[in-house]
C-alpha cells in the first residue's frame, strides 16, 4: 500500500531534511589571499593607510604559501615595507576564523608581544567583522581575553608570548606557530636550544603543522632567520622581465660601482632606473613594475617555480607537489609603498657611515650584513648622540638596575632604566676607589647602590636588581657582601665566554657560601650590546646614554674598545671577544646590566610593560617578596618602599 503525502507535509518533510543536512555544510575552502581580499582590513592603529585590504602582486605568492596545508615552514626573509606585518595579522585571521586553527606568535621580548597584542591582533578582532563575531569578548574584560591570549567560540585559541624564557615555550600545543623578527630573538633561549627548535615542538601533534618565519635578516654569521632559510628545499626570489628584451632576472641594488642595478647620476637620486643584466638597458621604476603580471618565483638552486604560492613546478616546468618547506626573499625595490627615489637618498645617507651602511644593507636591502670580525664600533658616533635627560631618570615607567665590575682598586659602578622591549636609559656611571681588603669601602659601596634616583615628575625609585663580578681576587669579599645586604637583590656573577650561552643562568639554590651564582654567557650578551648600539632610533633595545661627566668620551672608548677576533687555541681557531689590552669597564657593566634586567624577566617574573604608574610598580615588588624556598613570606609589609623586599 503507498502512502501519498499532501504538499504541507512534503514541504514539511523537506524542510526537515535541510535543516538535519546543515550541520554537514561547510564554506568551499579559500586560500588566504582570497580570504584576506574578502574580510582584511587595514586598522588604522596598525597601517600607515586605514582601509580594506587589497594583496599586492609580490605579496600574492607568499601569503598563499603560508595558507597552504601541504607547506609546513614558511620563512620570509624580507626588508623593511613589504608589509609583513599585515600579512601576519592577515594570516592570524585567516587560520582563526576560516581554518579554525590553534595558534602561537612569539615576538622577541615579552614587550614587544604585549604591543604587538594590543597594536594588531586586538585591532584586527575589532576591525575584521568575521573574526569579530568569533569574539564577543572584544572590548570588555573577560577571562577569554587577556594580553597573551585570545579565546574564540570556535573553542581555538591564539597566544602571543616573548622569546627570551624558555618556559614560554612549553605545554601549548598549536597548529600553527610564528616567529616575528626572528633574527633578534637570542639564538639559545636559556641553553634549551634555539627559539625555532623549541617552538617547533609545539606543532608535533597537529593534523596541519605550520610553522612560519619572518624577519629582517642581520649579521650573516649569527643570523637565524638566513640559517632557518638555508635549510628550506627551495629558496625563491622574485623574477621580472626586463621592459626591453623581456629576459627575467630579479631585483638587484648593484649601484653605480656595479655592472647593472640601480643607475643614478651622481648627487641625482631623482634621475634613478634600473639597468637590465641582459640588454644593458634602462627602465624606471613604474615599466618595472609593469611587468608584474609576468611575475614568477624562482629557486636558483634547484630550479624550480612558482608564480602564485599555490602551484609549483619542477625546472622542466612539470606540475610537482608543494615542497615541505620554503624561502621567499623579498626586498624594497618591490614594493608599491615606498620608491626607488627614496631607496637611493637612504644609500647616499648611509654611505661612508658603516653604522647607518649596516642598518641600509639589513632594512632596504633585506641582505644580512657580512661583519668584519675585526670591525669596532665608532665611539665619537655614539658620543655624539647623547641626549639631554629632563631629570635623572627621564622616564617614569622603568625598572633600575646596576652593574659592578669588581678591579684590584676600585668598583666602576653602572646605574640603568629600562622600559619595555629592554630599551634602555643610562643614569649613572661611578668609580669608587679603596683598599677591597677593607671593610670600609664595601659599606660605601652598599650606600651607592642602595641610593634612589628622580624621575621627571619627582618619584624615588630605587635599584631592582645589583650584579656584581665576582671573577677577580676578591671573591669571597663580594660573597660575604651580597649575602649581608640580600642574596635576592646582589646577585654574585661569573662569566662563562663559550658561544651559544644564555645571557644569564640563574642556579636552582645556594652556593655553600650563601649567594646565588649566576654565570654569565659573555659572549652572547656582548652580541647582543653591540648589536643594540647600531640601532639608530629609539625603540626595542635602543641604548640612550645623558650627557653628562659620567659619559664622557673616555666611557665611549673604552664602552668600544673590544672587537671579536680569531685566535688559535688548543689547536683550533676560535672568535674571541679582545679588548688589546685596553679598559673596558663599561662595555663590561652593560653586560652585566643586560644579565640584571634578563634575570628579573625570566627567574623573578618581571614584565617591563606591566608597570602603569609607580603605584603599580610598587605593589607588584611588593608580590615578589620571597623567601629562599620559593614560597610567599607569611607577613608582608603593607607600604613596600623599595626593592628590599626583595632581600633573604
């Protein structure tokens, strides 16, 4: 017997099967260039240009390349504005809202993760209405939205950490992880191995691993962002056809010392063009970049291709998959933000000046710097950009910490501010003379450090943190010092010059004599200072210094007077840090100070960008009150005036 059914009951019975087949519906997949296009959009807290996106030509192939499931390492080694920053944030975007993926960023301090947080992720949550109804949390204080993490209805989640503590590194486990500014990040993090390395362990689990890096490249020897790179299975650089005789070639500065490149009239960056390697013929910038559309990424190496990051092809033009892992360089000449004009007045700035030569080779070039292991740097350079402060310390957001380095006669004593992303202020320099076999000038040396600076709007702030060398003839003096005046508060330290050390290895208890001992990795902190002297504006890791007597041009001579050089030892060749038997005492008290600020952040739970206001600051010492074992102090005072609190 058949059953017929009226027309209100099929429509009922249709309804009933669309609404049961919905939960199976998925969007038809888009590659994040498709995704970007549709739902990107350029906040203006983050963007020179506030409005919707739009992928330019060499941004195409590396964008899809860091969508595609099939690609897991991604490296970008890039110059300054191709918009990287844009296409990360893009791509956070993209693998929260459409791919539904568990993320990791990591930036290269805890400040810049905090900024990054506030400047980018959280404007883009706000400003892209797809990923904004995944977070209904956005502008309101939750619990699913803090500075290091956001916490979407999908149930995935996106964290944002600093790179110098290996802790940040472990328990997450992610589908994606990145590295921002990877050739900053310290190339051991505290002797666990290197930031990738311990990152990349995050992804092991994942269905679709993706593990991507970017970064202006630095020193060629150090550099990991070009180490990372070296071990892609393609390496990729963007070819053009040449306007006149169409032969492809990619972008080269050259110069006019240079067969082909970039051809000016001399003291004319106006007249500027590039000259083809082929034909020998010119062409501005605009008939260049004409020739976009007949773009295609080659790998030298292999010869392989791409023209848009998701298809790839052997070097007999035969389709093959997308390799595991790949490199794009990218550089200025490229891009749509800036021109060639602009690339050529930067040269004629830089040129002559090693410094600024440096800075012109790693930002515009996007190319690493090839150091001379003899190279020192220019003590008049820095003499001559000291700053008047507004009052001793001329900055109210800061953390203090002083630097002793311990002679036959005399301490030379450091005083230092710091704010976030380890930019730093120097607000003292003394040398204190006497008999250290005497108890008399360890007593006035107590009084030195224990002494409070003023900031611009009159608060006292006293020194957080003291090390102290303790590698010379008076050790057990400095022991017996740090220990009668706070074991938690003067940190005794010795240096250790092997390559790859962390800046500072904080000991699990007590020596038998009382004191913390903390090693010192010499040579990875004094990359790290004078790699922070060549920056050249203010910001993450920009060292300030007042003018004032303290830092006269003997303090910059001596601050300049080591250099790496190679010697034979036991058998071998190895790079050594040599000051030729000149004083270095202030390069050596702004080692230790770098040891000082990395031991509060990574074994005392500082955080430079946490601190609002004085108030704050003080109450957050207040926290930190501990006893040797770790634990809270049953009794704490309730109106903490300096870091004392600190003291065992």
């Amino acid at each position: 017997m058949t059953t017929s059914l009226t027309s209100i009951s099929r429509k009922n019975v249709l309804r009933a099967i669309k609404e049961g087949v919905k939960s199976f519906v998925r969007p038809e997949p888009m590659t994040l260039v498709e995704w970007a296009d549709e739902n990107f959009y350029l906040s203006s807290e983050s963007s020179y240009m506030e409005g919707r996106w739009e992928t330019l030509p060499f941004q195409e192939a590396i964008m899809n390349a860091m969508g595609h499931d099939d690609i897991i390492y991604v490296n970008l080694i890039k110059s300054a504005r191709v918009g990287y920053s844009q296409m990360l944030r893009a791509m956070l975007g993209y693998f929260t809202e459409h791919k539904s993926r568990n993320q990791l960023l990591y930036q290269p301090t805890d400040g810049a993760a905090a900024g990054f947080m506030k400047a980018h992720v959280e404007t883009m949550i706000r400003d892209v209405p797809v990923v904004k109804a995944m977070a209904p949390w956005i502008g309101k204080k939750h619990r699913d939205n803090t500075l290091d993490t956001k916490r979407f209805i999908n149930g995935k989640q996106l964290w944002v950490f600093g790179g110098t503590a290996a802790k940040n590194y472990r328990e997450k486990s992610v589908d994606v992880v990145s590295y921002d500014e990877l050739a900053a990040f310290d190339q051991d993090i505290e002797k666990e191995g290197s930031p990738t390395f311990l990152g990349d362990k995050r992804i092991e689990g994942s269905i679709f691993p993706k593990s991507i890096r970017g970064s202006t490249p630095k020193i060629a020897d150090t550099c990991q962002i070009t180490k990372a790179a070296s071990e892609a299975e393609c390496y990729f650089r963007l070819y053009l056809p040449c306007p006149h005789c169409a032969k492809e070639q990619h972008l080269k500065f050259g110069g006019n010392d240079v067969e082909y490149g970039f051809k000016w009239e001399e003291g004319k960056p106006e007249t500027v063009e590039y000259m083809c390697e082929h034909c020998h013929k010119t062409a501005p910038q605009a008939d260049w970049h004409d020739q976009y559309p007949k773009r295609v990424w080659r790998c030298d190496l292999t010869g392989g291709y791409t023209k848009n990051g998701l298809d790839y092809y052997d070097k007999d033009s035969k389709r093959r998959e997308a390799p595991e892992s790949i490199t794009f360089h990218v550089w200025t000449a490229y891009s749509t933000f800036t021109t060639w004009i602009r690339i050529v007045k930067d040269f004629m700035k830089a040129k002559g000046d090693i410094g600024k030569l440096k800075t012109f080779v790693n930002t515009t070039l996007g190319e690493t710097w090839e150091d001379d292991q003899g190279e020192a740097l220019e003590p008049d350079l820095l003499y001559a950009r000291r700053e008047y402060y507004e009052a001793e310390v001329p900055v109210e957001n800061c953390v203090i910490t002083a630097a002793i380095d311990t002679q036959d006669d005399r301490f030379e004593i450091e005083f230092v501010a710091w704010v976030a992303g380890e930019e730093s202020y120097r607000i003292g320099y003394e040398r204190l003379y006497g008999d250290l076999s005497r108890s008399e000038i360890w007593v006035v040396l107590a009084q030195r450090v224990k002494r409070q600076f003023t900031t611009t709007n009159g608060t006292l702030l006293d020194v957080r943190l003291c090390t102290i060398d303790s590698g010379g003839s008076y050790t057990d003096e400095v022991y017996q010092f740090c220990k009668k005046n706070g074991a938690r508060r003067f940190i005794p330290i010795k240096g250790a010059s092997d390559a790859g050390k962390p800046v500072a290895k904080f000991p699990r208890k007590r020596t038998d004599k009382g004191v913390y001992l903390t090693l010192v990795g010499t040579d990875t902190a004094k990359e790290i200072v004078c790699s922070r002297l060549r920056i050249l504006e203010p910001g993450d890791g920009y060292m300030h210094y007042p003018v004032t007597d303290d830092f006269d041009e003997e303090y910059f001579k001596q601050l300049t007077s080591e250099r790496k050089k190679r010697k034979l030892v036991k058998g071998r060749w190895v790079t050594v840090w040599d000051a030729g038997g000149r004083r270095n005492e202030p390069f050596d008290t702004s080692v230790y100070n770098l040891a000082a600020i990395r031991l509060l952040q990574q074994h005392y739970g500082l955080k430079l960008n946490s601190f609002i206001n004085t108030k704050n600051q003080a109450e957050y010492v207040e926290k930190l009150a501990l006893n040797d074992s770790g634990k809270p102090k049953a009794k704490k005072r309730k109106t903490p005036k300096s870091m004392m609190s600190l003291e065992s």
